[in-house]
C-alpha cells in the first residue's frame, strides 16, 4: 500500500515510525526524477567479518582514521553471543579488539572522533555512573577513562552521535532525549576534562531527537539534523557556539513529504559550502532522499530513491554522506539494491546517483548485508565502511571500496592559528621532503609509522590547501585549512 505508515525493527530495535511509499507491482509506472547510472570500474573487498568473539554488528557509526595510520570503529553487540567493543583494523585487515565493554551491550556504538592529542573520544549510549550513557575517552592502545556520565536530566540521556571538536578544543555532541522538556534531546559542549554544558535543549516545536551529530562549519557555527520534530519528520538546523539555534529545514512540511523525512545520519559540509544530508524515508517515491541546504536554509531535494520497482538504486539511506576527493558524495543505504540488502552509492552534486556495490551479491551474503554505518575515505584514496549482518559468520563485516581516487593528505584539525601544532594524516609518508600551507613551507617531523607529519602553522600563511611532497609526487589535502586570526 502506499502510503502506508509502520513501525520499523531493525537489529531488533524499534527506530522509528517512518513513512514508506515502496512502488511494487508488475505494471506500476515508475518515473525517476533522476535515475541511477550503471556502475563504473571499482574493487570491493571484505576485510574482516565479525564473528562474536571479535565483536558484532558495526552499527550505527563510521571509521575513524588514527595517527598510526589504521581505522578506527566500535561494534554494537547486540547479539547473545557477544559483547560489544572498541577495534582498530589495519588496511590490510588485520583486526584487534583493544576494549571490550563487559556490563553494559548498549555501550560504545557510535564511532569515534580523533581528538588533536591523539586520544580518541566517544559516546555510550546508556551506561555510565547512572545508567543513562556516557562520553569517554580512548588511547589507540586501548585505555579508556569515562569522562562524563549523564544523569538524566537537564543533562540529556542517550547519546546516540559522533562528536566533534570545536575550534576552541571543546567537543560538541547530541543527546537523543532528554533536557530541559525531558524527552526531545539536547545540544552540549564538554571541556576534555569532563565538565558540561547543556548548550541547547530541543523541545519538538523546534526538533526532537537528534542523533547524527554535528559537524563544524567553516563559518565557526555547528550544523546538525533532528529526527523527529515539528511535525515529527525532522529538521536541519545550525547552533551557534554559545548555543544560538536556527531551524533551516523542517521536513514533511507538504503532503507527501516530497522533500524527505526523518534524517538520521547528520550533515556533511561540501566544498561548495553547502551542507549535503540524507533522509531515511519520505521524497518522490517513499524511499528516501539526498538533500543539499545552505547555511541560511535554502533547501533543495537532488536525489530521490526507489524512483524503479524494487529499487535498485537502493533505499533508506540511514547514515551520513562522505565528500570524495572528486567532489561527489559517497553512502550507503540499508534496504533497496539488486538483493534488496543495500548498497553502497555514489551522488553528484547535481544529482547523479551511480551504485558502486550491490551488498548480499554473493552466496550467503559474504559481502555483507545492511550497511547502517557511513563510509570514510581513508588517505589512501579507498572508501572504507562496515555491514551490520551478513559475512562469514552474520555478525557483520568490514570492507574497502576502490573507485579508483588517488591518495591524498588531510589535516587535523582543518583550522588553526599561526603557531599551533597541526598533525598531517597519510600513507608513506617516510621520505616526504617538504610541507606547503597554501605554497608557504613549514617545518615538519613524521611519525615511526610514516602515516603522520607535525607541524606549525607558518608565519604569513593564508588559508588554502597544504600539500606535502614525497618521492612519489605531492599530496594536496581533501580540504582548504583555514587560518584562523
């Protein structure tokens, strides 16, 4: 039926009441606003398939590209046979558990973000001292300290995001519920020590539920979306560091909800300035979206799944977009795909949807099934992401995905002041011999590994973007590093 509203279980969760429009039937007329093209060239690879013992189930999160050059990710868990954990995998897929979470299979599932000490921090989404989750923090050899448990109250409970660090070295971050109106979920800033602020509380007028994080913008503000909220299907909106928030798009506004509803995965800021996002359900044909929406809220739908009966180009993006070093968009979608199992996509600017990889493809679904998670693109070039189901043993799998983009360096972090220490990520990196912000040299040292370069900030560098130099030619970061006054 289309049209027809239910409740979704997935991974045996309830996520959501979602609107689905899926256009089935022989002889049901589908026409696609912008139709899927035929997939270039590309390699996919599974690296590691989760087994239980190693952990299960990468839900809900991106890897994270550590100073030593491996990814960085957590498994959820939510199987009888396991518990979940906190992994780094090599390229080659070498994989090792470095924490384990014993009490509490809700812990630790939401990916994690490099801090500019080399330390990675998280969010649990219940646990904790009181039992309504936590933030940590966690050495790449696997010592984790809880920074700041919840308590449930003005506070939030249930983070269920990715933080960020600010310009300020503060991390920013989301409660799903919870605040000031109990239930709808907040906007925070937390010093590394651990001390609180509840910056902003959403009270379903304004949006409810946030979960895909934020992501800081080159204009110093931080972008993020709601799930719910305001007629229950969602916003984008933009908050100030102080904790001004704006509402740029509320979704499901007309009938039909051609603009999308209920996004996920949270936004990701283009070279064009733009902010690209997904929706879980909602556009022309029930499937999903691809949205793009400037800083001051001019919104623009520029892709629409399930346009063709079955949906081949994929359905039900759940996670966040990546922007490749080509300027495209890179994600996945959880349903939809020649097995129904989803996909891994590629998205123009303008609009041009290409599948890269259909998942379940193999026998037994050894390439995985239902990609919850977001890709990266590691510095290699290869876009890197994880499966909830499927693989050898159906507790989920790690893959890479090559289409075939060059290596490239990136900065952390991408802004700084003359003067400040900035850390370099890449490959092979030994035998670099010289590093440029924006054509002014710098004077550097690389790590043991060759996958990291410290450096300064140079006297009477501009922004623009910092290449380093190696006997194999010279890598350009994926984005402009801003000089900051």
């Amino acid at each position: 039926m289309i049209g027809q509203r239910k409740e979704i279980s997935y991974s045996g969760r309830p996520e959501s009441t979602i609107f689905w429009g899926w256009w089935k039937g022989i002889g049901i007329l589908c026409l696609a606003l912008a139709a899927a093209v035929a997939s270039p060239a590309q390699t996919f690879t599974t690296l590691v398939n989760f087994n239980g013992t190693n952990g299960s189930q990468p839900s809900y999160m991106s890897l994270t590209q550590g100073l030593d050059g491996s990814l960085f990710g957590t498994t959820s868990g939510d199987t009888a046979f396991s518990m979940n954990t906190i992994f780094k995998m090599k390229l080659d897929g070498a994989l090792t558990t470095i924490y384990s979470f014993s009490d509490d299979p809700g812990s630790g599932q939401y990916g994690l973000t490099l801090a500019t000490n080399g330390t990675f921090y998280g969010t649990t989404q219940s646990g904790g001292t009181y039992g309504y989750g936590s933030v940590f923090s966690i050495t790449p050899t696997g010592i984790l300290n809880t920074v700041y448990s919840f308590t449930g109250g003005a506070d939030g409970f249930n983070p269920e995001c990715t933080l960020v660090q600010g310009a300020d070295g503060n991390f920013y971050g989301t409660t799903f519920q919870g605040g000031t109106y109990e239930y709808y979920g907040t906007v925070f800033r937390m010093t590394q020590a651990g001390i609180l602020n509840t910056l902003y509380s959403f009270n379903d007028g304004d949006g409810s539920g946030p979960q895909g994080g934020l992501i800081k913008g080159t204009d110093g503000d931080f972008y993020g979306t709601t799930m719910n909220g305001i007629n229950f299907w969602g916003t984008v909106y933009k908050i100030t560091p102080n904790g001004k928030l704006t509402t740029l798009h509320s979704f499901c506004t007309t009938v039909g909800c051609p603009d999308g509803e209920q996004p996920q995965g949270g936004v990701v800021q283009g070279s064009d300035g733009n902010f690209y996002g997904a929706t879980l359900a909602g556009g022309a044909y029930g499937g999903g979206t691809i949205f793009r929406v400037s800083s001051a809220g001019s919104f623009t739908t520029i892709y629409n799944f399930c346009g063709q009966i079955n949906c081949p180009d994929g359905s039900s993006p759940g996670a966040g977009l990546v922007e490749g070093t080509d300027g495209n968009f890179y994600g996945t979608t959880f349903y939809g795909g020649s097995s129904f199992q989803g996909t891994a996509f590629e998205v123009t600017p303008s609009g041009t949807e290409t599948v890269l990889h259909n998942f379940c493809s193999l026998s037994n679904c050894a390439d995985g099934q239902y990609p919850v998670g977001g890709l990266v693109q590691d510095t290699n070039g290869m876009f890197y992401g994880t499966t909830d189901f499927g693989g050898a043993y159906n507790e989920g799998t790690v893959f890479s995905l090559s289409v075939g983009l060059g290596p490239f360096v990136k900065t952390l972090p991408t802004s700084g002041r003359v003067g400040e220490i900035i850390a370099i990520l890449g490959n092979k990196l030994t035998s670099a011999t010289n590093v440029t912000f924006n054509g002014v040299d710098a004077a550097f040292n690389v790590n043991s590994t060759g996958t990291a370069i410290f450096t300064t900030v140079p006297t009477a560098s501009t922004t623009g973007f910092v290449t380093v130099t190696t006997p194999s030619g010279t890598l350009r970061s994926n984005v402009k590093f801003r000089v900051r006054p």
